[in-house]
C-alpha cells in the first residue's frame, strides 16, 4: 500500500473455472480465508483478487466486511457475482485494508487485465511483500495431441511454516477437471510441496493455495491416465513454486533440502525431516558453512519418531559424515567449502526402519534475518 509499488493484483477468467483451495490450519486465520473457504470447491469461479501490504488478519467483523466489500467491487467493476470472486490478502497483521485505495486499485487493474507474459509477472509482483524476486512456474502437457498448460506464481519469504507455509499461491490451468477432483488433486500436491517448507517454522494467518481450472483447452473432463499425467505435472509445478519460497527466505544465505530415508511410514519421515530443518542449531551451522553433523543427527532423534540410532547414516552434500550410528573421518575444510561455494546444501539422513522418505526445505538462519524481522512491523 505505497506509492508507485505495485501491491494488488486481479486475475480474470474468461469463463466459470472450478476452483479449490487449502488454506492455513492455525485457527488465527484472515477474513479472506475465511471467505474462501465457504466458496471453494466451486465450479463457477471467475477471478481471484490480491493485495499486499496488509493482511486483513485480526481486523474482527470490519476484516469480514473488507474481503467481502473487495470481492463485490471485483464483481462489479468486471459484471461478476459475488459468488465468482476469491480473496487473497498479505501483509501486516492487525492493520484495517485502506479501502478506498483498494477499490481504486481494483478499477485500476481490471482496465489493465491482459494476456502477455507481462501482465502475468506483474501480476506476480503485485503479491510481494518481503520477496525479493517474483515467483512463476510454467509447464506444458500434451493428452492425446491436446496441449493443457499449467500456470503458477507465489510469494512468501518468510512466516513460513508447514501446513501451511506467510505465502500465497495461485495455480491455474486450461484442464477440465471435476470439483472433487481438482480439490483432492490440490491437496495432494499442497502436502508434496507447500507443506514441506520451512523458514523460521512460524505458520502464517494468511497461508492459501488456490487451483483454478476453467477448461479452456477443450477436450472432456479429464479422467484415468490424463489425470495421473495432469495430477504429476501440477504437483511439479507446485514443488518448483514451493522451493522458491525458502530459496528467497529472509536474509539466508542458503536453500536447504532436507532428505529422510527408510522410515516406516512418509508422515514419520516429514516430521524427521522437519524436525531437522527447523532446528535453530542446524540452520545457523548451515549459515556458517560448519558440517556439524552432531547438531543434525541429535535433532533427528528429538523429533519424537523412533529409530534405532545404530543404524543411521547421514551425508552432507553428497559427501558421507556419519555411518552406522558413528562418524567417519571426513575433510570438514572440503565439505564446507562445498557448503560455502553453493547456495544450495543437501542434507540426507538414512534410516533402517522401513523404506518410506520425504523430502523437506528450509534456509539457514542469519543475522540479517534477525535484523530484517526485528524492522519489520507485525
């Protein structure tokens, strides 16, 4: 909500699509979710409005009436009903939305709404908060010589924490798919993806991933292997917007990608996993490129799971620290030099246990996020 930055975005269908939404799970949640939730899954959805700045979070009966009062704008400036309108709001919590830039912001978009690369980066801008760079993701797939595009852009930098993450994502697509299907297929993808990041483990009020699907490509709805191939390709798209969040997390110097091998089930691997990445110790020896493979392996075990620690393993960048329950002679000087010269860091940890994994990512923890986020008005 500052001069000359491009803070709310409108996106448009030119048809009813149908739409599905996962939202935040922490019970302190923004009137815009709250709308959502009583309109999606839908199959009549026309356009999804955003703005930055503000959050709509906390804000009591006034919020609800914000996010109302912005879908009816919406409807009205592009002859919708209400009905046909989600909202999505980021930003400062607690804060009332200046309405009257809000409705003049919508009438501002909705004669720019446009079809070019452009339109769709500043559309993607116009989410950003604390990002320091737009994120889309595109991929194209061909049924039976029909290509179906899938669209996606995010933002989130930090107030990241699974389930989810603060972070928005909308994905759209020219797929006919059925309601129950999109919805199922989102939540899915969400638990691949959105829900296997972390930043500083705080989950936001905010948090929304939408899907909008208005079947544009033609062809039927889309059933049996079309829709293990759409399913495949939307949970791809979701994992690349996923990763860009934490790779663009507050202050970090790295992107850490977690791996848990050989557990009895995947939700016991995600939790290690988590555990791992959200451990202030193993996030800050990441910052300081230190291979300290005894902060790693004593977060795996408080992580509430059981595992025989004999039988663990853990490499850092590829390279082997641990072996059996036991550490092994290593160049710490070559492994934190390979940690320094890349921003990206992989972590695999391996269990005995069973043959389930899950894979988890997060950044490392600076000073400059600790500057950052003590400025930042919340």
């Amino acid at each position: 909500m500052t001069p000359n930055t491009l803070d709310l975005s409108l996106l448009l269908s030119d048809r009813p699509a149908v739409a599905a939404g996962v939202y935040t799970q922490n019970v302190v949640c923004g009137a815009p979710v709250k709308l959502n939730r009583e309109l999606t899954p839908s199959s009549s959805i026309r356009a999804v409005v955003i703005n930055s700045g503000v959050a709509n979070a906390c804000t009591g009966e006034q919020g609800d009436r914000d996010a109302e009062a912005m879908s009816s704008k919406v409807a009205a400036v592009c002859q919708l009903g209400d009905q046909q309108v989600l909202v999505m709001s980021t930003g400062v919590i607690g804060e009332m939305l200046p309405m009257q830039k809000i409705n003049a912001g919508i009438e501002a978009a909705a004669l720019q709404l446009g079809e070019s690369e452009a339109s769709l980066i500043a559309a993607a801008r116009g989410m950003m908060t604390t990002d320091t760079r737009h994120k889309i993701c595109s991929r194209e797939i061909d049924l039976d010589g029909r290509p179906v595009r899938i669209c996606g852009m995010a933002k989130g930098a930090a107030m990241i924490g699974p389930n989810m993450a603060t972070m928005l994502a909308v994905v759209m697509t020219d797929a006919a798919l059925r309601e129950s299907d999109a919805q199922a297929g989102l939540v899915d993808a969400v638990d691949e993806s959105f829900n296997c990041i972390s930043v500083d483990g705080h989950t936001s009020t905010s948090d929304t991933v939408l899907l909008l699907a208005n079947g544009a490509a033609g062809g039927p709805v889309l059933e049996g292997r079309d829709l293990a191939k759409f399913q495949a390709t939307l949970v791809e798209v979701c994992e690349d917007l996923a990763q860009s969040i934490p790779a663009d997390g507050e202050g970090a110097s790295h992107l850490i990608t977690v791996e848990v091998h050989g557990c009895k089930t995947r939700q016991e691997a995600v939790i290690i996993a988590r555990t791992i990445a959200d451990s202030p110790l193993v996030k800050t020896a990441v910052a300081g490129n230190d291979p300290n493979w005894g902060r790693i392996v004593s977060a795996a075990g408080y992580a509430g799971i059981a595992f025989d620690p004999t039988k663990v393993s853990l490499l850092v960048n590829g390279l082997l620290l641990y072996e059996h329950g036991a550490p092994v002679a290593f160049d710490a000087e070559t492994i934190s030099s390979s940690m320094r010269a890349d921003h990206d860091v992989g972590i695999v940890l391996l269990l005995d246990e069973g043959i389930a994994s899950a894979r988890f990512w997060t950044t490392d923890l600076t000073a400059e996020y600790v500057r950052l986020n003590a400025d930042y008005h919340t």
